[in-house]
C-alpha cells in the first residue's frame, strides 16, 4: 500500500523546493512493480530518437504538467495528492489521446513517462 | 411435398409459378411465404437431407487471394444450406449501413433500413428470436439486472445482439414444407445452367441434374437464385450462351465485390486494472424478451461520421490469455488499483477483444471462374478476397479506440499486435464466412447486377436473393437481413404472380 506522506517544508521558500531527484524518486514510488515499470520505461526510451531522448528534469516536469502540483511546493503535496492528480491525468490522457504505443501496449503519456523516468533513475 | 430427383425420368419437364434454386434461409423463408398462395412453387436443392461428400464437392474450389477456408469447409450443401452450421448471431444493418457515403467508395443501397424495418420485425420469430428490441438496451439492463461500460457516446457504444438457437431451416421448416400442396421440393437436383432468349431479356428455362442421375429441366413464369454469397455468382458466370461474359455481366460487375467480414481474434488484450469487473452482459447470453441476448462493442454513428472509417463492433471475450497481473498492475498502479496482490490467478484477469471490421467495397476482390472442373465438367470458383489498406487503418483505429475508452474508465491497458507494426496485417487475419457483395443491389446497372426488388438488370424474370446482393455489409452478421430480404422480395412476387 501506499504510504501516506505528507511533507511539510520547514522555513523553505518558493525558491528551495525539493529537487529533481527528489521529485523522481516520489513520483516512481507509485509503482509497486518497479522492474516491470522499468523494463516499460526502457522500451518507451529505445523508440525514441536520440534528439527527443528526456533526462530526469524534462520528464518531471512533463509528468507533473497540467496537474495541480508545482514543482516548486511539490514538498507541499503528500504521495497520495501525487497519486491522486496522476490518476487523474492519466485518465485524461486517454480521453484527449495523448498515448505511446509500448511494444504492442497503449498507455498513456504519463504512465509512459514515469517508466522512462524510473527506468532513468534506477541507471542513476 | 418432397421429390427425389434422381427418380424423374430423363429429360422431365418440370412447369410451375415460381422457381426457387436453393434451400438455404433465404431460398425455406421464400418457398414458407408461398405457402396456400395457390401459387405453384418448386424448389430446388443440390443436396439432400444430410451431407454427402460427393454433393459437398461440387462446392470445391480455390482461394487464390487472401488465405481463408477452404469453400467447401465454409458453405454446407443440403437441405437448410449453411444455417446447418452457422452461430445464430443476429442483428439487423444500421441505418448507416444503407448510406452512400462520401469516404466508403462505391457505397449506399437503394433502399433504407426503414424499407426493410418491417421484414426485420417479420424474420425475428423465423430465426427463433425474441421481441424486436435491438435498441433499447435498457430493457435489457434492467431484465438482467447487468450493468453496461460507461462508454463515451462519441466513440463506442453498446448493442444489442439476438441469439438464434440456432435454427436449423432444414430441420425447423422440413415438415411445413413437406406439407404443403403448392410446393414441390426437389432434393438432389443441381442446377446447371439458366437458359435465356436471344438478348438474356427473359430467363426460357433452365437445366438441372443429378450427380450420376437423370438431367431435367424447369420452365417457370419467375426465377429466384438463392444459392448463396458465392454461388450465386458462379451460375450467373456460367450461363453463358447468350454472351459469353455470364448472365448479367455486360458492365463485368457479377462476381466482383466480394466481402467478407474481417476479423481479428483477438485483436486486443486487456489487462485488467480492476478486480471484480462485471462484464456479463458482454460475455455471456441471457434470456430476455422471449429470447436470447448479449451485447458486443461498437461504433457509434458520431464517430463513423466524425472520423469517416468503417463500421465495426468488438465482442469481450473472457480470456485464457497469459497476462502477468503485475504487468497490467504496473498500470493498475495509476488507476487506483489498491491491492497489489489479488487473489485471483493470472487467467483471470484478461480480456480478448474480437474485432469484426466491415471491409470497403472492393471491386478488385472478386470471384471468377477457374478451369478446374467439377463433378458435372463445370468450371468451380476462383475466390480472390482483397483488402485495402483503408481496411487495415481502419482495423488499427478501432482497436485503438477500444484501448482508449478502457484506458479512459481506468479499467486496464490494451495489447495489440497491430500496435507493433501497423502497415501489416497481424497473423491472425480472418474472414467471417459471411460472403457478400458478387451481384450487388444499386439503383443502376452501371453499378451493380440487380436493381432495387433484386431483380436483375435487363432481365425480366430472374431475381437474387442472400447476400450476394449487399452492396455494403455494415458489422452485423448477414442472416437476418438475408431473411428479411427474402420476405420482401416474396411479397413483391406475390403481387407479380397473382
């Protein structure tokens, strides 16, 4: 199960938020079956071209965009606002089409984009 | 009553009203209306009772295009033709279907669904069915207590489909047949050629025998070639005599067109996110409304239109399919799946989407005749099935467009091997057996082979009936509409001959 966590930043500004690898490691902790997700992730990034290829950063940033976490007070949001607002972007990335094909699997963009993203951190 | 026509004396005359060659749905539904009209009826069927492979072998012949089954594997030739084994799945062609429409060449019938409407409500009790309810599946929710995919009404929707029990025409209709005084019912007896005036305006007569029997012949005021998708065009083809192209075949349109359904099966896998999804409508049948039914997937109207593709459905198909739980966990993970280790075994937690695609009309996928010869030296039946690559995007989409919506109700991820490479076919490419299209219904002879009551161009006297004449074939399963065709077609000869 998901453990709850809510972080509250102590005497951090908007300018300290937590870092990109921070982000990354929270945001892959929603997968629980993290050498499948891996093995996703690695096949997302092997179709891509070297010029499209994302690091840690531009995929955080596209994971979290057009949910309601800032990057910046990410220390703010708990893992399950996280899970919450990734469910529901997700969901919408299938309602507005924004998909990958996987070897043979429709997933969302998102979900894509974690894999890629733990695929990226485990090499790290 | 019924005659064996291996016992006619050589060179028998046969005179009647009304001819009808073939004993299959459409040729039983026909000869039933006829029943105490006082209209004298004969109908003729190759085979007898129950298959025999020398009967069965005339039905040989090649597929030299797309591989499928064999043709004597698909057709069954005796009494009751194919309804001898088909499935008993029905649903009538949606308003659509009948549409000429800008993106599907060669597309539109002559008539509407609204003109077959009351055939369709006819041919329910024919075929075993219950009340005529295909559109209110809240009937059905509600009698089964079931719930249906809250499914985006610009995309897919849940229909309605009947299940026959399968009736057996040959079996169910046998003694009526057998019992009535206006028609004679020749069993064995293979028809070998329509015989025409001069300038093939008006049917004289045609020539029929047995296999290691007597020939015979039948003189009649009207004709009906109800012989099914593929033979159908095959005696057009070889009635010859008076041009040498075929019966019908001045424009060279008999024998093209041929359809079938293209199926994919599966042509997705999902693996589920959500324990406990009640899929029951979908993949089981229930007793409702005086009958049977269950619901598939399909396009809604709004989206043929909107993204100008073929009409389709997809049957939910409770899977053996190996998928690894974790894997489709891994997403399940983002949907809000909340337990990662469910009690069930990995079979379980699949699904396989069966897709059945309506091909484009092609006129390059067709039947001609071959120089292999069959049993009474008569040339058997090239089958080149083709399919184009509007037919291949359009399979990709709708599959896409089922993983979408599962995706979107957070239900579990779709696999497909299209998704692997979509400028190719996947290995499982099927035809549906429902052969179509070789002497299409259009409202010109410029484009088809007969016109709006299904009576051939230019010929006065010989009619088509089954499926051969769909100029498009939607994603329903023909019988019923084949059935409600020969209803209206019956009733037209009605008013001719009386």
């Amino acid at each position: 199960m998901v453990m709850a966590t809510a972080l509250v930043g102590t005497g951090c500004s908007l300018n300290f938020g937590p870092s990109i690898e921070e982000l990354a490691k929270k945001a892959t902790a929603l997968l629980r079956h993290p050498e499948l997700a891996k093995q996703i992730g690695q096949q997302y990034l092997e179709q891509l071209t070297v010029l499209s290829k994302p690091n840690q950063e531009r995929l955080v940033s596209e994971i979290l965009a057009g949910t309601g976490i800032d990057p910046n007070n990410a220390s703010y949001f708990s893992l399950l606002d996280l899970e919450d607002e990734l469910t529901a972007k997700v969901r919408m990335d299938f309602t507005l089409e924004r998909i990958v094909k996987v070897n043979g699997w429709v997933l969302s963009a998102t979900e894509a984009q974690l894999c890629a993203l733990l695929a990226i951190v485990a090499k790290v | 009553m019924f005659i064996d026509a291996k016992d006619l004396p050589s060179e028998h005359l046969i005179e009647c009203d009304l001819c009808i060659i073939g004993a299959g749905a459409a040729g039983i539904t026909m000869a039933r209306e006829f029943i105490g009209t006082g209209i004298r009826v004969v109908l003729l069927e190759s085979g007898g009772f129950r298959m025999d492979e020398k009967t069965q072998s005339l039905y040989r012949g090649k597929n030299v295009g797309i591989p499928s089954f064999n043709l004597d594997v698909n057709r069954l030739r005796y009494f009751g033709g194919t309804t001898n084994h088909w499935a008993g799945h029905c649903r009538p062609l949606a308003p659509i279907d009948f549409e000429k429409k800008a993106w599907v060449p060669h597309s539109g019938w002559p008539i509407t669904r609204k003109d077959l409407d009351p055939y369709y409500i006819k041919a329910q009790p024919i075929l075993g069915l219950g009340e005529y309810k295909y559109e209110d599946l809240d009937y059905f929710t509600t009698q089964t207590g079931l719930p249906t995919l809250q499914l985006d009404e610009n995309r897919l929707k849940t229909a309605v489909y009947n299940q026959s029990p399968p009736t057996r025409f040959g079996k169910v209709y046998r003694k009526e047949i057998k019992r009535a005084q206006n028609i004679e019912a020749y069993l064995n007896a293979n028809v070998l050629e329509l015989e025409t005036n001069g300038n093939a305006t008006e049917i004289t007569g045609l020539k029929a025998a047995c296999i290691n029997g007597p020939e015979f012949s039948v003189k009649a005021k009207q004709y009906v070639l109800a012989t099914g998708g593929m033979e159908n065009a095959r005696l057009l083809l070889l009635s010859n005599r008076a041009n040498p192209k075929g019966l019908g075949n001045d424009k060279d349109l008999v024998g093209r067109f041929f359809m079938d359904h293209v199926l994919l099966r599966p042509g997705l896998d999902v693996s589920y996110s959500q324990l406990g999804l009640n899929l029951e409508l979908y993949n089981r049948k229930h007793r409702a409304a005086g009958g049977r039914m269950f619901t598939v997937l399909a396009a809604t109207e709004k989206l043929l239109r909107r993204e100008k593709i073929n009409n389709f459905r997809i049957h939910l198909v409770a899977s053996g399919a190996m998928y690894k739980l974790p894997f489709g966990g891994v997403f399940s993970d983002i949907d809000g799946f909340q337990d990662a280790n469910p009690p069930v075994k990995a079979r379980n937690n699949s699904i396989a989407f069966h897709l059945v695609l309506e091909p484009v009309p092609n006129p390059d996928s067709r039947i001609t005749l071959s120089n292999d010869r069959d049993l009474f030296k008569q040339r058997k039946i090239d089958v080149n099935w083709q399919l184009s690559d509007a037919d291949l995007n359009n399979a990709y989409r709708a599959l896409e467009l089922a993983a979408l919506e599962f995706g979107r109700l957070g239900l579990g991820r779709g696999y497909g091997e299209i998704f692997k490479n979509k400028k190719v076919w996947p290995g499982n490419l099927e035809a549906g057996r429902h052969h179509c299209g070789t002497t299409r219904m259009t409202d010109s002879d410029n484009s088809g082979v007969v016109d709006k009551q299904c009576k051939l161009f230019n010929t006065e006297n010989l009619y088509i009936a089954g499926s051969s004449v769909f100029p498009t074939i939607g994603y329903a399963n023909p019988t019923i509409t084949i059935v409600a065709l020969a209803l209206r077609l019956s009733e037209h000869l009605k008013g001719k001959l009386s």
